[in-house]
C-alpha cells in the first residue's frame, strides 16, 4: 500500500510567529470594541474583556501546542480529536470547518473590499469584486509556494503591527485625554458584569485565529522547538496589541461614541488626523485584513487536505503537486467556497456562526491533553503545557461560558450554528456504512 503524501517541512520560527500574529489580528480589534461596549458599560467592563479574552486564549493556545508538538500532521485539530477521541469526532469538526471555515475567510475579504472602498469610489458590486481580487491572490500565492506565503505573511504581519503601532502612537501624541472615556471629566460608569460572558463572543471572533495557527505544524521545521516557542511569543504579542489599541480608543473618544461607532478606529484617526485619518485607517485595516486572509488561505486548506485523506473521500482533492509541493487542489476548493461567502452573506453573519460552532471543538482538543496523557502515555512530548491541568481547564471553562452566554442572549443563532456541526453525525454515520456495504 502506498505511503499518504506528505507535504514539505519549510517553515521556521519566524514565519510561524507571524502567521499566530498576521492570523489572529484581522478585522476584530476594528470592529467589536463596539460591541463590547454596549455590553459592558465602562471602561473597566472594555479591559477586563479583553484581558479575559487574551487570558482564555492563551490558556488554549498552551494546551494546543502540546497536542501540535505530540502529532505535529497537517491538520491540527482534527488530527488531534481524531488520535484522543477517534475518528467520528474528527470527522464531525471537519464536517463543522468545511461548512464554516470559509465564511471566516470571505468575512475578512468583505472587510478588505469595504474599506478599499472608503479609499478608491468602488462600483455597484465592487466591494464583493475587490474581496474576490484579494481572496484570488492570496490563494494563488498558496497554490504555487508555502514558503512564498510564509514570506508574505511575515511582511503583512509586521506591517500591520506597525500601521496598529502608528495609530496608538498618533492617539496619544495628538488626541486629549479630557475628551476621552479615561478623562477626568468622564462619568464614572458602573460595570454590567453579567454582560461580560456574552461580550467574550466578539472578542472570541478577534482571537480565533488560535485554532487556525495549528493546521501547519506538518510543514514546520523542528515542530518540538518551534511551535511552542512560536505560539506563545505569538499570543503574548497580540494581547499586547489590542490592549494598547484599545487604550487608544479610550484615550481618545469617549465611552458613548465607542459604543455607538462600529468603526471606531476610523473615528480615532478622524478625531486625531482629520479628514486624512479616514484614509489612514482605511489602509490600516487593509493591511490587517489581508494578511489574516492570507494566513487562512495558507493554513484552513491543510485541515481538508488532512480531513479528505483520513476520511479516504475526495481522494483526488489529497494529490500534493508534484513542482509546489502543496495541496493545490485544495488551496482551490477553498478558495471558492470563500468567494461564495463573498457573494452571500454579511460579515457579521459570517463571523457570529463560524465562532460559535467552531470554539466547543477547540475546548473539547484542549480538553483532549488531560485525555491523551491517559490514553497515550507513550506518544513523544517535545513540549508539555505548563500549568497542567489547570491551564487546559481555564480554557475549556471559558469556552463553555462563552457558549452558555451566546445561548441566553441568542438562542436561534446559537442553536443553528452547533446545528450545522450536528448534521456532520449522520454524513459520518453515512460513510462509514458505505465502507461497510464496500
């Protein structure tokens, strides 16, 4: 029986720091503070949020290196769901990403094409034809070099931590604290605690991008060194990140106008550059749009190809090309999944579903290092989780209070979304009969 492709291994640390970094920091840190806002109600409510959401994050974040370190395959979390808990549950969250991965990625190319927009007068339709532009030269650059878009992604990633730098730079150099919610002229403003559990789902959708950072560890260099090392300077920079963004936004505006404003970070360089500071940031958010779609691009179609070949269907779709060394095909199945959400659905929708099917799998491969330890004591660990058990229960907990409060506050939205991981049951139970019939 012949040996399963595999793909080259030409990724360093570097590379992988700014993928963590280019794929977490998309379209969140741009959009939510709003959100976040309106559930809170002050300032204290903001950071707490945001340091909870870093906090959970990072929990995750440790807990996934080890499995990544341990079975360090293309496919991240469905390998490991498929090596603890076997192959019904792997199939089951592959079902999930094939239905809602690509709607992550077509969200983070309308966000591209809106703010083009603001800069270049766009025709009617042209949002979604500039989101489909982008989305076809990031998945080319996949399609012919892994290394390319390693490349890429490290000159987007620095990129847009230094246009984010810019921003919070020019907030506290040229705005004035007295018009600001951290004025001492702001009212002072009690917290609504009970808004916090379903305020972490936005900031969820602004940190997704841990689950997406895993898919490459089979094309990693060293994976017991690297991936550790890498997913943690990774996260820690981007909490820092948003915390200072956020600063910025305080600093600046106050609590009313943020939490009435979706683009806050267009008001900030409006109120603190003028009529050029719309531009500015318009650019801003480009740049971190693109390199997030880039990354997604890069790492979600590595899952399929790991999906499809376990699963033995689609078997065409696993080939690896012969000059690239990629999974092609499906960087291009990919692709157009993504431009059908381009064309279909709205951000918002795109990004409320994707987070609130996709984040219980997380928790339950997180879960999945307590489990593994149990079951497969002699798998080689170049990397244990820190903090064991605890570390990977922080996060399991703050998953499933970010579920429960996404399930009070919207039910019919949360209950279609882990509908649609449900219906992978019978597609699995359907397969495995087929074989069996075979």
């Amino acid at each position: 029986m012949p040996s399963a492709p595999e793909l080259a291994r030409r990724l360093g640390f570097w590379a992988v720091v700014s993928l963590v970094i280019g794929t977490i920091i998309g379209s969140g840190v741009f959009r939510v503070t709003a959100g976040i806002a309106r559930e809170v109600d002050s300032v204290l409510g903001i950071a707490v949020v945001w340091i909870l959401g870093g906090l959970i994050t990072l929990c995750g974040t440790l807990a996934l290196a080890e499995l990544a370190a341990a079975w360090p395959d293309s496919g991240g979390i469905l390998v490991y769901l498929r090596e603890v808990y076997g192959r019904g549950t792997a199939f089951v969250f592959g079902w999930t990403m094939i239905v809602l991965a690509p709607a992550s990625a077509g969200a983070l190319a309308l966000v591209f094409g809106e703010y083009f927009g603001t800069v270049v007068p766009l025709p009617p339709h042209g949002v979604q034809l500039i989101a489909t532009a982008a989305t076809i030269v990031v998945a080319a650059q996949s399609y012919v070099s892994t290394r390319g878009a390693g490349v890429l992604q490290t000159i987007s990633a620095a990129a847009k931590v230094a246009a984010i730098a810019g921003l919070v730079l020019a907030a506290f150099a040229f705005g004035h604290l007295d018009g600001g919610a951290l004025g001492p002229a702001a009212a002072p403003i009690a917290t609504n605690w009970w808004g916090i559990g379903i305020a972490l789902v936005p900031v969820a959708w602004a940190y997704n991008g841990l689950g997406d950072i895993v898919y490459v560890a089979g094309e990693v260099r060293d994976p017991g060194r690297i991936l550790p090392r890498a997913f943690i300077a990774g996260t820690l920079a981007v909490v820092a990140i948003y915390l200072s963004a956020n600063a910025a936004y305080l600093y600046v505006l106050p609590l009313s106008t943020i939490a009435a404003s979706p683009l806050v970070a267009a008001d900030v360089g409006l109120k603190v550059l003028g009529p050029a500071g719309g531009a500015i940031v318009a650019v801003m958010v480009m740049i971190s749009t693109f390199g997030a779609l880039n990354g997604l691009v890069l790492t979600q179609p590595r899952l399929f190809f790991a999906m499809a070949r376990d699963a033995g269907v689609l078997p065409a779709l696993t080939t690896v090309h012969p000059r690239y060394g990629t999974p092609h095909l499906m960087v291009v199945a990919y692709a157009a999944a993504s431009l059908l959400c381009v064309w279909w659905r709205s951000f918002e929708q795109l990004t409320q579903a994707f987070v609130l099917g996709v984040w219980p799998f997380y928790a339950l491969a997180a879960f999945g290092v307590l489990v593994a330890r149990r079951t497969h004591p002699g798998v080689p660990r170049p990397y244990l989780t820190p903090g064991y058990p605890v570390v990977p229960l922080i996060f399991v907990v703050g998953v499933a209070w970010i579920v429960g409060s996404a399930l009070v506050a919207t039910p019919v939205l949360t209950l279609v979304s882990l509908g649609l991981s449900a219906t992978g049951i019978p597609v699995y139970l359907w397969i495995r009969s087929r074989r069996r019939v075979q």
